[in-house]
C-alpha cells in the first residue's frame, strides 16, 4: 500500500514530491482547462472513460496531471462505474492515489444515488421503466442475493415510498402477496410497481415470476390497486412486464375471474 505525503494530501507525494504517475507541478494546468471547458460547453456528451476519471481526480490533486492514473485504473476495473464501486482497500493500492482522491471517487458514486432516488421519488412515473432501471440498477447491479422491491404511488403516480419487502436466494425470492398489500394500504397508496434483480444477470422472467406478478396484479385489484409494472434486473439490461403487455394480460385475467365469480 502507498505511503502518504507529508503534506497530508494523500496523494503519494511523500516530501513535496509528485508520485511516480503525476506530472510535476504547474504542467496539466492547460489540459484540465481544456477538459473542464469542453464539460461546461457539452457536459459529459463525447468525453471517455479516462477523462471522466481524470477530472474526479484532479479534484483531489488540483496541481497533478492524472491522465496515467486514470488510465491504470480503468485498465484494472474496466469501466468508470467499477472504478466508483470498487473496495477503498483495493484502490489505496494504486500508486498515486490517497484519501483524498477516494473519498472524492466514492462521494461522487453516493452522490449520484442519492440524486437518482430524489429523482424519482420528487416526480411522477409516467410508465417508464427505463427510468425505474436506471434508478435502482445503482443499488442491485451488483446483489448476490435477490432483492423484491416495491414502489408505492399515490393517485397522481407520485412514489411515496420505496421499500424492500423480501430477500431471497441466489435463484429465488419468497414474495406474499399479503404482505405487499398490508403496505399498500398503510402507505394509502393507489398503485404499484414491484421491482427485483436476477443475479445471473439474465433478466428473463422464470415461470414463478411470471406466476407471482399475476397473484400481485389480482391481489391488488381486489383492493382496487392497480399494479403498474413488474420490473426484473438483470445485468446492463432489465425486463418489463408492462413493457411486454404481460400487466395489461394478467389484467384481463382478473376482470374474467371476476365475471365468472
């Protein structure tokens, strides 16, 4: 692991040094103004990897060129989002990188979830499930386990809540229709949308999803709730039962039921 500067940046410049991998003082001063008025004139749109990374860092280490860190480090994870999901340990190993640059990286990845909870949670959900996915994909992508979530909506399609009601196993989740319901009602919510991740990273609903979501929809609408969508997780891709017209079915199916009996 590396040694940390005397000035306390944590940046690897042990007696006012630059590590290894930085340039020296003063001389990426003309490339990060390139980059940050290239982000103030088009955001993120052409940016690489690399260069996303690149500025994070230099947040931290504001007189260090950190283009080969940036480099190393997307060469090891693969992406920008391992970069910002990967174990603090693991990143104080890279030579060059401190404290300060982690806690920058991680506060940057916290931030983001957080601004895509508000996000949701302050506006209505017009049956978008990418929405929904690019949301909850930041807390499930990486889940071993399976994780049933739920979104209560009030009669606007305004989310009042989020909750996780049920973990399961690797490959499958105990979820009760009872209990989804039970909150429903103490959240006074008018419809739902069920959420839950595959850890195989294969979205493809398996038979008992496809029969759970069809107990949900009945059992919410002998209350008179209306589920919205069933929405599975899979790896960079998701499958909606709205989507696919399955909800509009299941649908259907009740109001038969209901002639019949």
């Amino acid at each position: 692991m590396e040694t940390q500067g005397q000035d306390g940046n944590g940046d690897g410049g042990g007696n006012g040094r630059p590590p290894d991998n930085c340039a020296p003082y003063g001389k990426p001063e003309g490339h990060r103004r390139r980059l940050r008025e290239k982000f103030l004139k088009g955001g993120l749109n052409g940016f690489l990897d690399y260069e996303v990374l690149e500025l994070l860092l230099t947040l931290a280490t504001p007189r260090r060129d950190c283009r080969e860190l940036a480099r190393a480090l997307l060469g090891e994870y693969r992406t920008l989002r391992a970069v910002l999901e990967a174990d603090v340990r693991e990143l104080l190993r890279f030579k060059g990188l401190g404290p300060r640059n982690v806690f920058g990286l991680r506060f940057i990845q916290e931030v983001s979830g957080r601004f895509l909870r508000d996000r949701m949670m302050s506006r209505p959900y017009y049956r978008s499930s990418k929405e929904v996915f690019d949301y909850l994909y930041h807390s499930l992508r990486d889940v071993k386990r399976e994780k049933f979530k739920v979104l209560f909506l009030d009669t606007k399609n305004r989310i009042i809540e989020e909750k996780t009601l049920f973990e399961g196993t690797v490959d499958s989740s105990a979820v009760y229709p009872r209990e989804v319901v039970k909150d429903a009602l103490r959240y006074d919510a008018s419809s739902l949308i069920f959420i839950h991740n595959h850890p195989s990273g294969d979205p493809e609903p398996s038979l008992s999803d496809r029969q759970i979501t069809r107990e949900l929809v009945f059992a919410a609408r002998v209350l008179q709730l209306k589920v919205l969508d069933h929405i599975i997780i899979g790896q960079g891709c998701y499958f909606s039962f709205a989507d696919q017209g399955l909800i509009e079915d299941y649908d259907l199916l009740f109001h038969e039921w209901q002639r019949k009996n």
